[in-house]
C-alpha cells in the first residue's frame, strides 16, 4: 500500500465553542490529517513537540498505526493554539497562538520518508515546505495546505512552493486573499495559473469546490445540524482525500479525484461532531464507508431513464 | 400538459451592481417564475400593474406563452423596486419599495384558473396567499414562497399558509428567522414540523438544500466566475423547481424533486449572467438541457465499479 508523509503541526489546542470547551487537547494540522489518513493507507507524521507533550498523545497516534518516528521532541513547550468559534461555527477567533518548539522546527527525513510516494505539506512556512519537498525522492504525489499567517509574510515563497505543487488546498478567504479576487472560483483560476493541477477549496459548512484543467467540481457538505468543534475540518478533509487516493495508487483520474472530495467530506463530518480528534481517534471503515454512501445518495441526481425503477415516495 | 399558476408581484426593478446597472427593468417574483417555468410546462400569471407599465412588457410575456390574463391593470403605477448589491453579490440591500397598485392588490381568480393543478404562491402577503388557495380546486401541488417582511409582521398568517402548502421555498437568513434556529438544517427541521413536505432552502452563491420527510439532499450552485445581477435568481429557481415538475405529473418521489432542484438551479444560474430577465427570455429547452447534463456531472460521483470504465485524465 503506497504512504503518505505528512509534515506539519502537532499541537495543544484550547478552543472554546458554543457546544463547549477543552484545554490542551490534542491538535495541529499534522495530527488531524493523519488521524484520518490512516483509515486508508500508512502515514508517516513528521513534527515536533516539546518535553510537555503528553506520552499519552504519542501512543494515541503510534497505536492507530501512525508512523511517529519522525515526530521528534525538543527542549521546550509544544506548540500551542486557543480559539473560541461564534454561534455559526464558520471561522475561528485566534486567542492566542504560541509557536514554543515549533519556531525552530527544520524538518530533516530519513531515507524511509523520502519514499513515501504521497507528500502532504501542512501549513508551516512555506520555504521550509520547500526545503521538505527537497528531500523527497519523486513522489507521485504532492498536495499542500497553508494559512493566512504565510500568505501576508511569504507570498513569493508560497507561489515557488506552488509550482511544485500537483494539489493545493485552501479555504475560500484564504484564497481570494491570496490570488487577490472577489470569490472562489476567479481565486481558484489564478491559483491553477501558478502551477497545481488540481485546486481545491473549502467552503466550511457550504462544501467545497475543486478545479481540475478548466472544470469546477462542486461537493455539498455533509448536513450535521450540531457541530461541537471545526477545529482540524480542514486538515481531516485533506487527510480523508489523500488518504483514499493513496489506497488507490491513481493520481491522475477525475473519477477518483471526485471520490477523493467525498471522502475528505465525510472524514471532516465525523471530526466536526466532537472537541479535539475525540470523534476521529476509533471510527471503523464500515462506518466510514456508510456515510460516504449516505453522502453520494443524499447529493445524486438520478438520469431520467433511472427515475421510475427507483421510485421513493415523500413520506406523508 | 399539467398547468402551473402563479400569484405574485410584476414590477419594475432599478438595480446596481458591480457589473453595471438598469432603472425600471422588467421584475417581479410572478415574472421571473413565470419566465422559467414556461420552458416546461403552460403558466398562467396572475397579478398587477398600474398603466404605466410599458406595452412591450406584457407583449413580452404573451408571446412566450404566458397566459396573462390574469394580469390586470389598476389606476395608478406599477410597483417599483430599487436595490443595491455589493462586491460579493449576495444580499441586496433594498434602496425603495413603492407598493404603488401592488398595495391594493386582491386576486380574483377565475374558472380556468382555479383549475390549474399545481400553484405557486410568491412572496405577497400571506393572508392574501391563503385566499387565493382558497379560491383553488383541489391543486395537486402547492408551493409558496415568502420574505423578510412578512416573517416579521404576520409570522402566525404564514405559519397557518405553511399547513397548508406541499412545498416551502425560502431563502437560508429567511427560513432562519422564521424558525428562530441558527442554521438551515434545524430551521428545515422546525418549518416541515409546521406542514409543508418539502422544505427548499436557497443559499445563494452556496447552492440550495431540500428536506424531505427527516433527510436533507444537498445540492451545489452552477460555477459562474461572473455574476451580473441576483434579482429574481429565488423565482428562476422555484420556476425551472415546478415547471419541470409540472412537465413530468410526478410530485411526490424523491428523484423528480432532485431533479426539479438542479433544473432549479440551472435556471438561476441562467438568470444571474444579465440584468433583469434579460438571459431567461430566449433561451431554448436544448440550452438548458445542455446545462442541466453539465451540472450533473459535474456533481456526480463515481460508484467504485464505474471508476475504471469512465477514465478521464487530470490535463497537465
């Protein structure tokens, strides 16, 4: 089965939501994405966190078969984010953000990492997601993710990145400020322009959309009418997308790119539904697999020869 | 073939948006629908204008099939809408309403009318809706619509409508409101509660969602890099909605009503690349077929057994 290596944030995250709350739970973009990569094919985490981190965490990640010989520990604290969410659960309020270990993270692979013919590069500093990419011995694959913070202070390293890049994954404001347009289908053509082949970009609790050559697919997101925590949505989608394309082995197929989308939707709904990776950390494949079925019958519009073999009664 | 009638408002709409502007242009929640729905199936539109409103207007109508001698003309001028939109095209942000003879406005309906088996009521008052379904004989499908203003000022006149209607289209902040819930999913949850079926909520640029019996189907907007005016995108979509299910007779499986959803929102998009109804008035049923199928299947997932026969390239 083809890995994925992902490089990114481990982290300790106190969020507050209208459902709740939690301290120091576990969190970063790294952890988030291989939770739900790791349902579909080996994940490599490469990260660090310092001498706080709690070995519970650690064993959480190693026991889901997470690959965590490259999550090293430094002298120090491990990276921490609070942030409290509004009623509509759209967009995060940053209380505070306190980088500790993680400002001096220079993430060095082994030869066994180098191989993964899957590289997912989380939003840390774009140079350094070049300086990854770098290291890494042809992979088939590369996707990246990146975040407000990188496209003010970096953007000319972020474009480089870019034009290395087969898939870019971004949220809808994050990427009409980067490509400077009005909404995210003109942000998506320029992004395109700059290199990625495919450009996917996520509208929260309005789906997401993806671009492929000249193309917008669009995907609906799953109806949840209680979220308790967005918290790691973004990263849980881009681990269930490349998680399913890397049990498949084809990177380059429309059938399989849409597939990917669906399960990237489904991976972010199970995440949404509790605080932390708490909803994330024991689904089983079957589980997995039933909603994603749900999801492809809730948004399938049935040909018109289909329409009387299956007909379905509104209920009265 | 299954006719539909109409109630609602014709007007004159001056309106401003970021791609240019138009002063007293053709409007109306009646008009709209009736533009979209008579690709499908015969409309019969029934409403007011003062005898300002400009001959050519209603020859408009006529000569696309609308019957509209239901349209009547009062002492007085035609109601005048004036609205502006900002860059994102989303909400408008009302400059006037002159009611003008839409404030007197009573509909008499007469035999032919009372006929019709499937009725839209738009966005008037809701005591007003209610006797115009009064005045019908035994429709096989009703479905209204509604807005901000009633919502606020006879919330229980529409509540007793909703008990009385198969299907409720109403935009997300409207259906919100009505139903003092923060999202969609749980404002569809208490508004099927009050009667209707079928809960449609629009979201705009977001798409649009149907709940029918305790399931939520979701469906995308049609990707348009380019809006030049959102007036009257609500109506388009309830007209292509009901004009395709009034074509078909079918009004109670669920695959015609996610069909009527994409038709419905292929005709908004149709809408929303011109001013007033500019777009929708020549357009031909092989178009909107074309984009129906475009839409289709760019929402479609592939089912893992279809994967390899439909291979399809990612272009370099």
């Amino acid at each position: 089965m083809n890995s994925i290596l992902v490089v990114g944030s481990v982290a300790l995250d106190t969020v507050k939501t209208s459902a709740g709350s939690i301290s120091d739970g576990l969190g970063g973009s790294a952890t988030y994405f291989s939770l739900a990569a790791r349902y579909f094919a080996p994940v490599q985490l490469v990260g660090v966190v310092g001498s706080d981190f709690p070995p519970q965490h650690r064993t959480l990640l190693s026991e889901r078969g997470i690959d965590c010989s490259g999550l090293t520990t430094a002298k120090g604290k491990t990276f921490r984010w609070s942030g409290k969410y509004g009623k509509d659960a759209g967009v995060a309020k940053t209380l505070a953000t306190h980088l500790n270990v993680f400002k001096d993270f220079k993430p060095k692979l082994d030869e066994a990492h180098r191989k993964a013919p899957v590289v997912f590069l989380a939003n840390i500093d774009p140079e350094l997601q070049s300086e990854v990419l770098a290291q890494m011995r042809s992979p088939a694959l590369v996707a990246c993710d990146t975040m407000n913070f990188w496209i003010d202070s970096k953007p000319e390293a972020l474009k480089e990145l870019l034009s290395k890049v087969d898939i870019f994954f971004s949220n809808e404001e994050e990427a009409e400020k980067l490509a400077k347009r009005p909404n995210p289908l003109q942000a998506a053509e320029v992004i395109s322009s700059w290199g990625p082949s495919v450009v996917v970009i996520k509208k929260g609790e309005h789906g997401a959309l993806m671009k492929i050559g000249s193309t917008f697919y669009m995907f609906p997101c799953f109806p949840l009418p209680d979220i308790k925590d967005p918290t790691g949505a973004g990263d849980t989608f881009a681990g269930g997308f490349l998680g399913y394309l890397a049990s498949c082995g084809v990177y380059d197929d429309v059938g399989h790119l849409k597939r990917a989308m669906a399960y990237g939707t489904v991976m972010a709904s199970f995440n949404v539904e509790d605080f932390s990776t708490k909803n994330i950390e024991d689904l089983d494949r079957d589980g997995i697999d039933e909603r994603f079925h749900d999801l492809l019958d809730r948004m399938s519009v049935p040909r018109a020869e289909d329409l009387l073999k299956a007909r379905r009664a509104v209920p009265a």
